[in-house]
C-alpha cells in the first residue's frame, strides 16, 4: 500500500511512503519529505531532527550593507517546470555568533515548499518603491541538502555557499589604473578576524599559518630574485568598528570613524611573464600581445611572433626557450616522416625566424616597476588605494605583474575594470592605424572577457584565416599590434565571454572601419590613401544656396548621358559635358505641350473633357497653334544638361548628399534601392556606389567627387544619420547583429529597464520609429560620434553636415560638434538638423 501527499492545485507533491497493513500502530505519523513512517513513541525524537532539517536558513551578505528592497527567487533545481517563489526576508541579524560585527539579511525557506526537493537554486533580486524589479543579483546560487547542515552563507556576487564567513576566500585583485594601484576586496577585510590580521591568529592555527606564510614568502623571494621587484611597507586604515560600534544594535550600519585601527601593510610587485603560448594550427603565423587569453583565466606570454603549424602538438605550454629550440630542431630533422608533410613542408623555413623573434622578445628588458608613493584615502571599505610615482600608460604589461599583499596570496595584475560602463572614457585612437612594418588594432569591448582579432586574405571565405587574441588595455578597450606589411588583408571581430549577450562565434565589422566590403562582410586594411581632394570653397552661410540630391537617382537613368559603369555611383555625379539627347528632348516638350493644349481644349468645351488624352495628338486649332508657337523656342533655351553641369545650373552653390555611409542594403545586387537611412557604419562609404565592393574604390571615387565638386565652387554637406542604426532590437537576431551590439551589447543604445516609461518590460527605447535610439549622451558614444564627424572633416574635406531626427542627440555632444569639428570654421561653419515628428 503507497501513500503520497499533494498540494492541491500546485505541482508540488511530497515523497512516496509504503504503509504495511499489517502493522500494529493505531496511529501513524508522517513528516513532509520524509519517506518512513512513524509510531507515536518514535515521532518526538525524529520530530526534532525533522524540524532542522526542514527548514534552511539563508544569510546573505553584501559588502556594503545596502540591504533595502532585496528578495530571493528560489525554485526545485530537480523539476524542470518548477515555476519559483519570491521570499522575503525576515530582516538583518549578525552573520553568526562568531561576526557579530557582520551584518547579513536573513531568509527562512520552508523546503515543503518545494515538496522533496534535495537541491534549490536561488538568486537575490531588488524591488523599488513601486514593487517593480530593479537589480538582479547573480550567479545562480544552487543549495545541495547536506545532513545536519540547515544554514548557509551567500555573497553578493558570488554562486559560492558556505556555512561561515571564514570559508569564503579572501582574494585579494591588484588593478593599475593611471597612477593608481588598487587592491579590491569581496568584502572588507576585517569580516575574517581570525586568519587576516597580522600575528593574530590563536595558537592551534600558529603553525599551519606560519607554513602558508613561509610558503608565501618562498614564492615571492624566488620570483624576485629572477629580475626586479619593489617592496613597500605602511600603514593604512582597515574600516573595522571598534568596540562600541561592535556593541550597537545589529541593524545599525557600520560605518568607518577616526579612532578605526591602523594596520601595517607590506605590498611587493615583482614581475612574472605570463605562460607561453601553445602553438596550433590555427594559422600560420600569429602575432600575440602579451595578456591575451584564450580563456579568462588562461595566460599568454609577451612574445611579438609565436609560430602555429603542426609543430604544435609537439610543444607543452610551459617549455623554456632553450627547450623550444630542441623541439624546433629535432621537428626539422624528422619533418619528411610527418605525416602532414606535404601541407607542411614550408613551415620548417620559417621556424627559426619565428624562434628568432621570440627568443629576442624574451630577453627583452621589462620596463622599471612602478614605486608605492603614499596610500590614498578613499571611502570604499572593498578598496586599498596607492598613489604611484608614475603615470602607466596602455602598453605597460601590467597582466605580468605580480602583487603580494602580505597575509594574501600572490595575484597577478590587470588594467581597472569598472562596474558601471559608463565609467570608461578612453582617450586614445580607435580603430586601425598602418605602418608598412606593423598595424594596430583598438577597439571598445568594456564587457568582454576576450577579443580576437580575425584576419583573412580574401573579402569571403576562410582563406589565410587567423585568430590573434587581443589584449586589454585600460578604459574598456582591446589593443594589438601585428608586425608585417598587413596591406590588403581584411578583418573582423569576435568578442566573447561571461555577457551572455556576447555571442561566442559571431564576427563583427569593426565600428571604426574605414572601408568594408559589405554592412555584413568585412573591414578592408587598405593602408594609406592620398587621394587628392581640392579645398573647401569659401562661401559664408550666410550666403549658402542648398540643393539636396540622392546620388542614385541624380545620374541613373539611360538618358543622362552618363557612360553605364558611372550611373547611379560617386562617380557619375562628378561627370562635365553629360547632356540629355537633344530629339528626347524635343519629344518631351511636344508631348507636354500637347498635353497643354488639351488641357485648354477642355476648358473651353468641358462637355467632350476625355480623362485619359493622346499626348500625341496635336491637331491644328487654336489651342494647340497657341501652346506649339513655343515649343521651338522652349527646345532652344531648355538646359540639357546633367549631372555636375546641371547642378551649377541651377545657380546652387551647396550640394547636400542623402546618407552614404555603409547602410542595409544589398551592394551586390544593382537593383536594389534605398535611400540609406538605416546606417549600420558610419567611417565606410557605402560600397552600391563604388565601381567595386571588395577594394578601396569606395573611398578613392568619394574623394574624387567630393574633389570635382570643390573645384567647382560647390560646398559639400553629409546627410548623417546619427539617431539610429540597422541593428536589431530582437538580440537573438543574428543576422543583424551588428558593430555595436556585437562588441559592446546595449552601450551605444538607450534602454528601458521594466516598469519604466510605462512599458511592461524591458526594452530599447524607439523614438526614431526604427527600432532604436542611438544613446549619443554616453562617454564612448560621444566620443564615436565626435571622431566619425572628425575623420569626415579631415579625410574628406566635407564641408558640413545635416544632421537627421537632431532631436534624439543630446545637445552636450551637438555643442561639442559645432565647436570642434575642423570643417566648422568661424564664419564658414555649416552644421543644421531636421527635427522631425514621425
């Protein structure tokens, strides 16, 4: 006989119990969760352990004690259709009876709740005043029941459960920022009283304490003695309360006073090159900066040239150079009984220079360390500041750095990450720069774990594909310089890690691409063009005629006289002495004057109007006489001019282009047609007007014509869309996963968090009618914004801009558009913008 409990209306239910009927109980006692059932004399005793068991206590903890609006999600991490339950906590008491300077939200969680469930996954979320969900708290947390345990600890941040403060792992994270060295904490470190403090641990932990410290002591001497290293000593404030304050009500925070205890410090930095480089078989020859991971947690050396071959499932990933060499020999000596011989024959050429280069790059003299001047004050309890002697700047190797703070272990260095992105503001070039001897790359990627950057020898294709990791560099950005003459290569961007909105795998177009070869293809390295462009026309604005044309439509048509691999392209509107045929013209003219003439026929006999007239019927009556007594001369004086003639005979002395920035559109297909108002880069020319799509054509023939048109007095003004991109607001659309969103998702967009501006949920902002809001108010967005507007300026010599939708810009970054783009002179600038009410 089997029994089980069921909530009534709910998919929770409690375990199976087997009921013997031949038992001799009158009565029998069930525990929830428990699968034996009990006699009355056996039901006190399990009734005490069942009620520890039964319910799990919950402590969370966060640094800074701002516990206001926190709540947990709990769900059966057993039951995939387990919908979860919102618990709220019972309020803050003391960690535990060991910390009771220690603060944490306590939550009660009845595990009947969730019927038999041995694990429970939970997570912290915040609610505002008004009950909506503000702030998430993860990563998952997942509870395993474990006998005898009904109590765990949570940090903010963290998917790591203990049952005391003292488990969790006090880490110590060095980070370099200008000339700042910061030592960030989980959480203070005065939480750990016992194993932190100097000479303060109880004598049952003095020797196992002193072997961690003498262990400690070993690594850093032998890591100093191997090159330089800096050690400095001091005094700094540790933020733990005093005794009163630890006597205070629980609920009280705490907060840092004068009387707080001043702890000494020793901080050694001592260099450590990062692990070499596996080789692989990825490409041929990779250029790897030093810092660059495959893995977040993987190191990589500081080497210019590491050679990847087949030669690479030979080679460890810590051997020495010398032992490299063996390696490089004995392969060339044996390479005729490779089995990959015959792809590979040409790579045993190449070795020793490559082995050249890595051997010179190792032997290569760090730069000085930096010097601990003076701890700074700050007001974060998480953080130890330290004022430098020196400024670092972006290629200083800070990720082989390491930092000892004594009582910690060892931890290798990185450039300052911050948690809000709108902290970064890097100041510094993006995008490509070329040499003929090396190129270097920059690009805004503040969420990502690792950048790559993918080089290919062909505009489609895999052909000459490599994969050379980025290294991070401060303010957000991922920078490596590849030696070599990088003329003609194209390449794309891949941007991953723990952002779940990073997708692994997918390729973007640099957004500081100067020349694509589609919105979807690939980024060309064209190295330097010196395309002649005439000087701008000085005509004040006052004085300013304007004649907007699409560039397309101007000289497309058959009849323009425009030879057919101009029509439609940058090229076809610098054309002079291009005229309409002289007998087309004439017929145009008849057939319009017989169309007139009709007109007047049926004003004078409204009786025989015919609603659909031969235009070419021209009989010979009044009406008709008076209308064709003109043709002859209309076909004298008519302009039959096109393209560049017509437009200085319109008398204009401003030509406004309609968008030709890299916009959605097919540029291999000569029928396809838009306008270009939905951009998705804006450092390229559009290719569907260049003669060609995979060289640099777009960008020597919009030279040319914007040069045709200064030499012929005409000013040039860029119609800029600057309120929204061609970038999907569904992200699971890859197909229209662009620059932006694939490098840093929703930075450069404005976003609606839930419950805001009335929508239900969260969702990009769409003033613009097309799906998003660029978000120009944003440090990196300005600065885009700025540098595009610069470029187009200086490379093209364009002489103003109309900006389109104006009223979705911040006027900050329209203010710092008029006054510092070089094209806006004083009384020569020319900036305007429509505001439009779609």
């Amino acid at each position: 006989m089997t029994s089980a409990a069921t909530a009534p209306g709910s998919s929770n239910w409690d375990v199976v119990r087997s009921l013997n009927p031949t038992m001799p109980y009158k009565e029998i006692f069930l525990l929830q969760g428990r699968e034996q059932v009990y006699s009355g004399a056996e039901i006190e005793a399990a009734e005490q352990n069942w009620l520890q068991e039964q319910y799990l206590e919950i402590a969370y903890l966060r640094p800074q004690f701002d516990y206001d609006g926190w709540h947990l999600w709990l769900w059966d991490a057993d039951d995939p259709s387990s919908t979860g339950r919102e618990v709220a906590p019972l309020g803050r008491a003391a960690v535990d009876v060991q910390h009771p300077h220690v603060e944490a939200l306590v939550f009660r969680i009845d595990r009947g709740w969730f019927g038999p469930a041995q694990k429970l996954g939970f997570f912290a979320k915040k609610r505002d005043e008004h009950g909506a969900w503000t702030e998430q708290d993860g990563p998952d947390r997942l509870w395993v029941r474990i006998q005898g345990v009904p109590r765990v600890v949570s940090l903010q941040g963290r998917a790591q459960l203990v049952q005391s403060v003292e488990d969790f792992v006090l880490e110590v994270t060095p980070y370099f920022d200008g000339d700042r060295l910061e030592l960030c904490f989980p959480f203070p470190p005065w939480w750990k009283r016992l194993h932190q403090r100097s000479n303060s641990v109880s004598e049952m932990d003095a020797p196992a304490a002193e072997n961690a410290s003498s262990a400690e002591t070993d690594v850093v001497e032998q890591a100093a003695r191997r090159g330089q290293h800096f050690q400095w000593q001091g005094r700094a404030p540790t933020r733990e309360p005093t005794q009163q304050q630890m006597q205070r009500h629980s609920s009280e925070r705490v907060q840092a006073t004068e009387d707080d205890l001043l702890e000494a410090l020793e901080v050694t930095m001592y260099w450590m090159p990062a692990v070499p480089v596996a080789l692989t078989e990825d490409s041929p020859c990779s250029t790897v900066p030093a810092g660059a991971t495959d893995h977040p947690t993987e190191s990589r050396t500081p080497v210019d040239v590491v050679a990847s071959s087949p030669i690479g499932e030979y080679l460890g990933a810590e051997e020495s150079t010398s032992r490299l060499t063996d390696r490089f020999r004995h392969w060339g000596k044996n390479r005729k009984q490779h089995p990959r011989h015959r792809k590979t024959r040409s790579v045993a050429d190449s070795v020793a220079n490559e082995l050249a280069s890595i051997t010179e790059r190792i032997k290569t003299p760090e730069p000085a360390l930096p010097r601990i001047v003076r701890v700074r004050a700050g007001s974060n309890p998480l953080i130890l500041q330290f004022e430098l002697d020196r400024e670092l700047d972006e290629d200083f190797p800070v990720e082989n750095v390491m930092v000892h703070l004594r009582g910690f272990s060892p931890s290798r260095a990185a450039w300052r990450q911050y948690e809000h992105v709108d902290a970064y503001l890097y100041g510094g070039s993006l995008g490509w720069q070329y040499t003929p001897t090396s190129t270097v790359f920059r690009v805004f990627a503040p969420t990502a774990d690792r950048v790559v950057l993918c080089l290919y020898r062909e505009p489609v294709g895999s052909a000459g594909r490599r994969e050379l990791p980025m290294r991070r560099i401060p303010q957000g950005v991922w920078k490596i310089v590849v030696t070599g003459d990088l003329k003609g290569l194209y390449y794309t961007y891949r941007a991953d890690g723990a952002n779940k909105r990073l997708y692994p795998g997918v390729e973007v177009i640099d957004p500081y691409s100067r020349c694509n070869t589609a919105h979807d293809g690939r980024g060309l390295i064209y190295g330097e063009d010196h395309t002649p462009i005439a000087d701008r026309p000085q005509i004040p604005p006052e004085h300013t005629i304007i004649y907007e044309v699409n560039l397309r439509d101007f000289t497309i048509d058959e009849r323009s006289g425009v030879a057919e691999p101009y029509r439609g392209k940058y090229l076809g509107l610098a054309q002079h002495g291009t005229r309409l045929d002289e007998d087309w013209v004439r017929r145009r003219i008849v057939t319009s004057a017989g169309r007139a003439a009709q007109f007047l026929q049926d004003r004078a006999t409204p009786d025989s109007f015919d609603p659909q007239p031969d235009a070419t019927v021209t009989d010979e009556d009044d009406c008709t006489k008076l209308v064709l007594s003109e043709v002859a001369h209309q076909v004298a004086w008519t302009d039959r001019s096109t393209c560049l003639d017509h437009v200085l005979f319109l008398g204009v002395n401003t030509l406004q282009i309609m968008p030709v920035q890299d916009f959605d559109n097919d540029e291999s297909n000569p029928n396809d047609y838009h306008w270009g108002y939905m951009p998705v880069h804006f450092f390229s020319p559009d290719g569907w007007y260049a003669s060609c799509t995979t060289d640099a054509s777009r960008v020597r023939e919009l030279k040319q014509l914007i040069d045709a048109l200064h030499k012929a007095g005409l000013k040039v003004v860029l119609d800029m869309v600057l309120n929204h991109t061609a970038e999907d607001p569904n992200e699971f659309n890859l197909q229209a996963r662009f620059s932006f969103n694939g490098l840093a998702p929703r930075y450069y967009y404005r976003f609606w968090p839930d419950g805001s501006w009335g929508v239900p949920e969260a969702c990009y902002a769409n003033g613009s009618g097309c799906g998003n809001e660029f978000r120009s108010e944003s440090p990196m967005g300005r600065k885009f914004i700025l540098d595009m507007l610069s470029y187009w300026a200086t490379e093209y010599k364009v002489d103003g801009f109309r900006f389109d939708l104006m009223g979705l810009m911040d006027r900050e970054t329209l203010r710092l558009a008029c006054s510092s783009t070089p094209c806006h002179r004083p009384g020569h600038s020319y900036l305007r913008g429509a505001v439009e009410c779609w």
